[in-house]
C-alpha cells in the first residue's frame, strides 16, 4: 500500500524503504511501475533530518497503529524526542501519534502526525492581494502599467511554494540520477 508518501507493508504492519530490493521482489511488474510513478518521500531526507518530520497522513498512522509518543517543543516550534541538554529555554510537553525508523548508520528517526494540518506559507502575492499591492498605481490601466501586473502575477507564481518545491524535487531528482549513475560507472 502507498499511503503518505510512504510505501507500507499493510500485513507486517511497517514501511518499506522503496530502494531495498528485497521487499520489492516479490511484486509484479506493474506494482513496481505503480511505486515507481508514486511521489514517495526519498528517505534521504528522514535520515538527515535531526527533528520528528511531521506527516499529514491519519491513513498512515491508522495503518501502523502507531502509539502516542512524547515530545518537546521548544519556543521555536521544534520537537524533540528527548529534550536538549544543551537548550536553555523551556520546553513544552506534547503528545503525538508517531512512527519510529532505524537507519543503521543514522540511529532512530521519527515521523509523527501533527495534530492540525502543517499550513502551507501564505502566498503575500496572492490575486485578490495584487491590487491592494500595488495601491493607486494601477488605476491609470495604460498599457505600461498592465504589463507590471502581469509580470507580478508570474512572479508570484515562481516564488510561490509550490514552484519553488518543484523545482528542488526536479533538482534533487536530477543530482540522485547523477549520483547512481556515477556510482554505476
């Protein structure tokens, strides 16, 4: 089963890392494309991290059963699974559904399910925000001015998270084939 971005063994009840082949040779071909075409978090990414990654998936974490855990969240909005000692401010408990995964050179990640939707940042340059933008400046409609709006219009669309984050998908992708095949050579 794919489900938050993670593959998952729904009979021994854990995830599977898409790149160990043991787990993956029992599937028939058109499971293997159907993973493949799925936007499965790179696991990269759960390795490097040092903070719970947080995962808006209740299907997952009903799937695995997964236990409330503690945590600490400092004044930052970090969470911890045991607190820093070397963190001087105060620390706020809190309880969330989580998945713990061992990496044998990294030691033991977690995922958790936050308790509300992780918002997406707020585009500041939004349609219905354009024109509050750019004040009287636009009333005059000449051409010059139609144009200035417009190309803020494209510029909110590069800058805005969702282009920004295809982009660094795009590259990293790019950069893992590279890698692979160097390593093939």
């Amino acid at each position: 089963m794919v489900t938050g971005r993670f593959l998952v063994d729904i009979i021994e009840k854990k995830i599977i890392n898409p790149n160990e082949q043991h787990y993956l040779r029992n599937l028939t071909d058109e499971e293997k494309e159907y993973i493949e075409e799925c936007d499965l978090l790179d696991w990269n990414i759960l390795k490097l991290t040092k903070h719970p990654y947080a995962v808006d998936s209740p299907q997952l974490f009903d799937v695995l059963n997964a236990n409330n855990e503690d945590f600490y969240e400092d004044k930052n909005g970090d969470l911890w699974i045991v607190p820093p000692t070397e963190y001087k401010g105060e620390l706020t408990p809190r309880k969330y559904r989580s998945i713990p995964l061992h990496f044998k050179s990294f030691g033991w990640r977690h995922i958790y399910e936050p308790l509300k939707k992780v918002p997406l940042p707020e585009n500041p340059f939004a349609n219905d925000s354009l024109e509050s933008l750019l004040g009287g400046y636009h009333e005059s409609k000449d051409l010059q001015d139609e144009e200035y709006f417009a190309f803020l219009k494209d510029l909110a669309t590069l800058v805005s998270y969702d282009q920004q984050r295809s982009y660094y998908i795009k590259s990293f992708n790019e950069l893992k084939s590279l890698y692979i095949a160097s390593q093939g050579q």
